[in-house]
C-alpha cells in the first residue's frame, strides 16, 4: 500500500470533471446562451493544465471506491497513470481544448450548441476514462461512451449523408464493440480477473496459448475496426468527412489512437505479450495501410475525404514503428502519434475553416484562397509541409526515426516503403494546395472573409506546435514527454508487478 | 397522436398508478432485493408511457413532456455524479461510501447504494420516457 | 454444447449483418450478436447446482455462481440498449430523408 499523496487523487478528476460539466450545460442551457461556451472551455483548461500538472510523476495508482487489495489480490477498479497514459492525455486534452476554440465561432450556424458541447465533454470523458483505466470492462464501458457521443456527433447535422455516415460508423462500431467484448469474456472466463495486472500475473503462470491466440485476434479485429487499420478501414472515410470540422479533428487526430491503437498496444504489450508471429502480422498491416491509404486519397478530390485516408495512412505509420518492437521504432511511433494528432487536426480544422468561408469542400471549385484568408492558407501550407514531412516541421522528425528504426531492424523493403510513401503524401499535398489555395481565384468565391478570431487563433496555435515541436526530441523535454511513454512499452510484462506493488 | 377507446383509457389509469408504484418499490429496496435503479426506473416510465399512449398526446404537449423529461434526465444523472464526487471532495476515494452501513437487510442500510439507486431511477426513467417519445415525434413528422 | 449454441448465435448475427439489405433488419442482426454474447457472459459465471450470491445469514454455504459476470451482463445490457436506441433514432431519420430502409438506394457517399 504504497503512496498516499494527494497527485493520485487527481485521477478520477480527470473523467469525473468532462462528465460533471456535460450535465451542468445540460441544467444550465436555459440559464444564457454563453454559459455553455463557458462551461466547456473553462474545463478543458482545467483539464489541460491538470494533465501538465501530472508530468514527470512516477506510476500512480488510483483505487475506485476505495477498495483495498485483498492478499495483493485487486478487488476494486484501478485508475492507472503511466507515461504511455500520459502521452495519451496530453493529446486528448490538448486537441480536445483547441478543437473546442474553434468551435465556439464554427459551432454557430447549427442548432443545438449545448447539446454539442454535451456530447464533446461526454466524448472526452470516454477518453480520458479508457487511457487512465487499469480494468479490462471499464475499458470497454469508457469506450462505449466515447464511441456512442462519436456515433451522434457524426450524425449532429442530420444532413442526408451524415445520417447514412453515421448509421455506418455505429455498425460497424457496434461490430467491433462485441469482438471486443467476446474477448474480454474469452480472458475473463480463463483468468477470472478484469484487472490488467491481475490478469498478466495469472496468465504468467498459466500455459494456455490457444484461448490466447484466438482473443489476440478477436482484440484485433475490434480495435482494428475502432482504429482504422487497413481491412477494416471502410467506415472511417465516410465517418470523418462528414462530421462538423472540430469533430473531425477530434476522431481523426484523437480518438482512433485512444480507443483503437492505445488499447491494443496496452493489451498486447503489457498484459498478454506480443508473440514473434503477431508483431510480423501488425507489421504488415500497418505497412498495408501506409500504402493503400495514400493510393486512395490520391483519387479524391474532396478536401475532407482526402484527409481522411490520409489518417489511414499516417496511423500505418505509427503502428509500423510501435510494431517493430525496437526502442526507437517505439519512441518513432509514439512521436508521430503525437505529431500526427497535431498536424492532421490543424488540417480538419483549415477544411472547417474553407468550409465556413466558402461553403464548399470540393478542391476543383475553390482556388486562390491564399489572397482571401491568409492564416487559413499560411497554416494549412505548414500542416501539409509537415505531414508531408519536409525538414523543419515536426513530421519530418517522426518519420525520420521511424525509417532509421526500420533500418536498424533489417526492414529495408518497409523503409524504402515508407519514404515512397511519404514522397506520395507530399505530392497529394501539393495538389490540395494548388488547387485550394494558390492558383486563381474564382469567381464565385470572390467575396468571402477571413474567418472569426476564436477560429484563427487555435489554427495559429497548432501551426505554432507544428513548427517547434521537433524540440521534443532534444535531451531535456525527451525525459519528460516520451521516454516514461517509451519505457512502458519496453518494459513490457515489468508493468504487472508495478501495478500491483501499489 | 390520438389516444384509444373508453375502456382502454380507464384500464390503463388503473394501471398506471400500480405499475408507477411497483417501480418505486423495485427501486427503494433495490439494495435487499433483485432489481434496482435501471429496472425500477424502465418499469417506472412504463408507466408514463402507457398512459401517453393510451390517452393520446398533442404537438404542443409533447414537447413539453419531452423538456421536462430531458431535464428530470439530467438532473437524475447529476445527482448521482454529486453523490459519488462526495467521497471524492472529502478527500478520499471517488464513489467511496461515506454513509453508515446499517444493519444488512434493513431498508436503511448499505450506505449511499440506497440514493444511488434512486437517482438512476429517476435519470433512466426519464431517458426512456424521451426516447419513446422522440420516436413518436419522428412518426408526426413523416406524415406530412 | 450451450457455448457452441451461443457461438451459432454470434454467427447468425454476424450474417445477418453482411447479407441483409434492410436497415431494421441489420439493426436486430446487431441486436442478436449482443444477446448471445450476454448469453455467453452469463454461462461464464454458471456454476452447477449453485445458489444466487446474495449473502444473508440463512445461508451459509460457499457454492455462489459467480456474481461478477451477472453485473457485466447489466452493464453490457444498458450500453446494447444505448446503441439500439440511437441506431433506430437514426434509421428513422433516414426513412425521413430517403423514403427507404433499402441500403441499396442508399448510396451518396462513394468510394
């Protein structure tokens, strides 16, 4: 019974707070029109300087409702903070408090604000719920009430297409939801523990591979289809594209790595183990959705679509470099998962802002853009620059180390793979960017207006993390942002009895 | 919506009381016995939902059931985020116990387990009366 | 013998989603997988010739059927009734704007 100091209370503040605030907004909404851009903002803040706040913090280990263990057995549920989990807040809030600027001004032309706001608290609680919970159901319950609030903020314009979007997401998400829980049941009925550490000490001393195998694959089969991995990737073009933009940002630059990669990275790595086969496996499918995500944005010509697959394609990455099992494979792809959070939302939202000023999303009717909204094209030609991966911004950095990483192992075809396909993210950039923004203004767009200042501002803000987040990488900040991230997943199995020593 | 015949209406006001009552019951003694807030509180709107249904409802009333129904949800959920964020504010544990436990078997007993209960009555009811409810508003909708 | 009846379950389930061409049809395929993975939640916990773990004085013995999976099924179930409610929501809207529950009419998003 280890550590009794007042950080570790600040865990359940994490979910408990979004939640509280979504139903205050719901209480308030008759009250002022503002209280529930107030509400929300003021929690994010709160949230994002809580999640600074528990930086460079050993393993915290939370127990809900205050129930012991008994003879070093977990009974409760655990709430645990790692550096893995840490990383993984710092995208949620940070994003999460950005996106949410944006939408003070973008949220106006529809209907409901409150009830947005409601479902974004509720869709952060989620989040925020899956990455500190140390319990294998509660996972599942989180990740249910993230991807629920998803579901309905797809849908939130009840435009025919985001309707029929929606519908397809939710099936498919439902689908995963019961692979998901067909394999906790599988786990549970083997063990007889939820808890992550519990259930990685019983497994130590079980020798039961095939049940093992089988919900190996059922976890990835689920979180596949949560996070887009290529085989199951169908929903996720239709599903982003249609939401409101800040939400677009948030599922593509959050919530497939928090509910689809973080999980099965967690389960893989430090409760089950990852077998030789398995990580080969994960290896080429990530390296599959590299490469057909860009082949297919290459053929659209809708702004958002076109971002869409390129999530696919950037989340090959990142699984690539988790998947090579090295340690700088490891720190490559946590690396890019944090850049690729920051540049591909701060694209979503320059779609939002196209989308606000012009109406349109189609690349072959915009053009010139740059003369009429110069923080929209200024922001957006460092975004592309950066997940193109050209020098100064931080894509390059991430990609670098993932291709070096790739190296290092002996995987020569999956870096020549991957410097291909970064070639191809720069040429499909290159296209939005001479069609979107520079070229000749057309006629019909001649009138229209820079966007309201909530919107700039938080685009300027990530454009700002873009350029200068290759500092991360410099001694120093490394220590405290990635390496305990790093260090979880190389310590692999050393996670259980860390657990269950507090 | 208009509602069904004489005999329907007049059953169906018997009922309501005995089944809003029966609900009740399942959700005070959720604690002793099988049941509790979310099966109390489905058998609860059953209730409502009968008498919407038997009685008939109009466009104007409707929405004024469906706001007090989105309130009473709300709130309902917030009384138990306020009852499980006590533990929390008193330092300890989230969701921690801080009522006596009583003797088991009485009705006050097992601490907060009680008013939680209570509270998920009233936020499920409430959640399930708006859900039938929505459903019947998108029926008036597609007949015009 | 019941486990496999559960697997049957999830598979009938699984094809109704694939081969059905109706959206209400799809959404009670979606329903049926989630019943049988309660069914096969609750198996876990079935232990023979049992009691039901309620703890009182009377009864002393140490056979309880294991009372966790019973409060997973609970929850799973709230969270099923959850989903199916917003997937009925947004079919019903969809009839609204295509006049159809055929998926094959509904088409506007491409590639």
């Amino acid at each position: 019974m280890g550590s009794s100091s007042i950080t570790q209370y600040l865990l359940p503040v994490l979910v408990v707070l979004p939640l509280g605030g979504a139903l205050l907004i719901q209480l308030l909404k008759k009250v002022s029109k503002l209280i529930s851009d107030i509400i929300a903002n003021f929690i994010l803040v709160v949230l994002v300087v809580l999640v600074f706040s528990l930086l460079n913090n050993p393993v915290l280990v939370y127990k809900v409702g205050g129930w012991m263990p008994v003879k070093g057995i977990p009974v409760g549920i655990y709430l645990v903070l790692d550096g893995l989990s840490l990383l993984l807040l710092i995208i949620i809030n940070m994003i999460g408090l950005i996106s949410l600027i944006f939408s003070i001004s973008y949220m106006n032309k529809f209907t409901n604000k409150p009830l947005y706001y409601t479902l974004f608290l509720l869709m952060i609680t989620g989040m925020n719920g899956v990455v500190l919970s140390g319990d294998l159901f509660n996972i599942y319950v989180f990740l249910e009430v993230a991807a629920i609030a998803s579901y309905s903020l797809v849908a939130f314009g009840t435009e025919a297409d985001e309707l029929e979007a929606s519908f397809k997401y939710q099936v498919m998400g439902t689908v995963a939801s019961a692979f998901i829980l067909l394999g906790i049941i599988i786990i549970y009925s083997i063990t007889g523990t939820l808890n992550l550490a519990d259930i990685g000490r019983v497994l130590k001393d079980k020798a039961t591979e095939t049940p093992l195998i089988l919900t190996g694959i059922l976890f990835l089969v689920g979180f596949g289809l949560k996070g887009a991995m290529m085989p199951f990737h169908a929903w996720l073009p239709d599903a982003h594209p249609s939401a409101p933009a800040p939400i677009s940002a948030m599922l593509s630059g959050v919530l497939i790595k928090a509910i689809g990669i973080y999980v099965l990275v967690r389960i893989m790595f430090n409760v089950i183990g990852v077998t030789p086969i398995f990580s080969n496996m994960m290896l080429y499918i990530s390296a599959i959705s590299m490469t057909a995500g860009v082949f297919l944005a290459f053929a659209q010509w809708d702004f958002k679509r076109l971002l869409a697959y390129h999530s696919i394609s950037q989340m090959g990455y990142v699984m690539l470099g988790i998947w090579l099992m090295t340690p700088l494979g490891i720190l490559g792809g946590l690396f890019h998962m944090l850049n690729h959070s920051v540049f591909k939302s701060l694209l979503f939202l320059n779609s939002g802002a196209v989308v606000y000023g012009t109406g349109s999303r189609q690349l072959k009717r915009l053009g010139g853009l740059n003369q009429k909204m110069p923080v929209t094209g200024g922001t957006s030609l460092i975004a592309s620059m950066s997940i193109a991966g050209l020098p100064p911004f931080n894509g390059f950095w991430s990609k670098l180390i993932i291709i070096m990483a790739c190296i290092q192992s002996h995987h020569f075809f999956l870096a020549a793979l991957a410097v291909l396909v970064s070639i191809m993210t720069l040429v499909s950039f290159l296209k939005v960017q001479r069609y979107a923004f520079f070229g000749e203004l057309k006629q019909a767009s001649k009138d229209i207006k820079e966007v309201p200042f909530a919107m700039c501002f938080s685009m300027i803000l990530l454009a700002f993390l873009c350029t200068t987040m290759g500092v991360l990488l410099f001694p120093g900040a490394k220590e405290l942002f990635i390496d305990p991230a790093v260090n979880v997943l190389l310590n692999g199995k050393g996670y259980i009895s860390l657990v269950l020593s507090r | 919506m208009k509602g069904m015949t004489e005999i329907v209406k007049t059953i169906s006001r018997l009922l309501a009381g005995l089944i809003f009552f029966y609900g009740i019951y399942i959700v005070v003694f959720g604690h002793l016995t099988p049941g509790g807030g979310f099966a109390g509180g489905i058998v609860i709107s059953g209730a409502f939902i009968l008498l919407i249904i038997a009685n008939g409802i109009d466009e104007e009333k409707i929405n004024r059931v469906r706001e007090k129904a989105g309130f009473l949800e709300s709130s309902g959920i917030f009384l138990f985020w306020v009852i499980s964020t006590i533990g929390l504010c008193m330092g300890t544990f989230f969701f921690l116990n801080f009522l006596g436990k009583g003797k088991p078997l009485n009705i006050f007993s097992a601490g907060t387990v009680p008013l939680c209960n209570i509270a998920i009555g009233i936020e499920v009811s409430a959640a399930l009366c708006s859900i039938v409810i929505a459903f019947m508003l998108v029926k008036k909708g597609d007949k015009k | 013998m019941i486990y496999f009846l559960c697997g049957l379950l999830f598979l009938v389930g699984l094809s109704g989603i694939l081969l059905k061409r109706n959206l209400i049809k799809i959404i009670i395929s979606l329903t049926i997988i989630e019943y049988s993975l309660f069914m096969f939640l609750a198996l876990v916990g079935y232990k023979h010739k049992a009691v039901p773990p309620i703890i009182t004085s009377l009864t002393e013995k140490n056979n309880y059927v294991d009372p966790l999976p019973q409060a997973l099924v609970l929850t799973a179930i709230v969270i099923g009734l959850a989903t199916t409610a917003l997937l009925v929501a947004l079919a019903v809207r969809i009839y609204e704007k295509y006049g159809t529950f055929d998926i094959r009419e509904i088409r506007k998003l491409k590639g």
